[in-house]
C-alpha cells in the first residue's frame, strides 16, 4: 500500500485528537494527586484526661487537599457506672496543607454530666471542608481509650 499526502494528514490529526484529550486528562490526575486528593479523618485510639476528667482532647489525623479550610467537630460518649457522660468540641477555619495533618480536640463533658474517665469511649468526627469551587463533608467514629495525661 502507498502512503500518500491523504493517509498522512488523516494519521496527524488522529494523533493530534489522541493528545488533546489524553494532556488535560494526565494534568488533572496530577492537580488531584498534589493537592492532597479525596479528604480522610482517622481518630487517634488514645485520647488524654484533663482537668480531672472535666475535657478529653482527642487527636484526628486529617487530609484535605492544600489551601481548603476545615471545620472539625468531636463527640465523646462514655458509659460510666450504668450512666452515660457526653462531650463536644470543635476547631475552626484551620488550613489544610495538603499532607497528613494532627488536630486535637479538647472535648468537654456537656451539661453537668459526670467527669470523663480512664478506659473506654466512642469518639465521633466530622469535618467539613471548603476548598475553591468544593465541599466536602467527612465523618468517622471508633472506640477510643481515655488515659491520663
């Protein structure tokens, strides 16, 4: 078979199309890769006593992508003695970095309730997360075990 002009400019304008999509497809995955991609909250299983149990601060590893703010929000329920102590706390307008990040949360009894203990609890977070043009909300919960400080 004979190539001519023809096959030629058919053959460039299918490369050409071929990499007109495949270039803004690579350069998306790579923006997601750099900025820190899908967000994830993880609890940290040890939590520490303050004040005579009065607050508990708890640690949450967080990844968002670079530049977003965060809201992170932290319930702490406790069975102590056949009754229930609750807590909540929270952290506001932080920046993400992009990475891996530690936050701790001072969680204070609510109401009047009975003092946080040693042993275990069940910790819930929640983030949301404002980035340019996006919103995320992110939650997660698991057993933790309050200790000393």
């Amino acid at each position: 078979m004979k190539l001519t002009r023809s096959h030629l400019g058919a053959g460039a304008l299918a490369l050409g199309a071929v990499l007109a999509f495949a270039v803004p497809a690579g350069a998306a995955v790579n923006l997601q890769s750099e900025s820190g991609g899908t967000p994830v909250i993880k609890i940290v299983k040890q939590a520490k006593l303050k004040a005579g149990g009065a607050a508990t601060v708890v640690t949450v590893n967080l990844t968002c992508p670079a530049g977003a703010e965060y809201n992170l929000y932290v319930t702490v329920t406790q069975a102590i003695g056949g009754k229930t102590t609750n807590g909540a706390g929270s952290t506001e307008r932080q920046t993400c970095t992009g990475t891996t990040q530690k936050a701790k949360v001072p969680v204070t009894v609510s109401g009047g309730g009975a003092p946080f203990k040693k042993g275990d609890a069940y910790a819930v977070g929640t983030a949301d997360i404002y980035g340019p043009g996006s919103y995320f909300r992110v939650e997660t919960g698991r057993v933790i075990v309050n200790v000393e400080s």
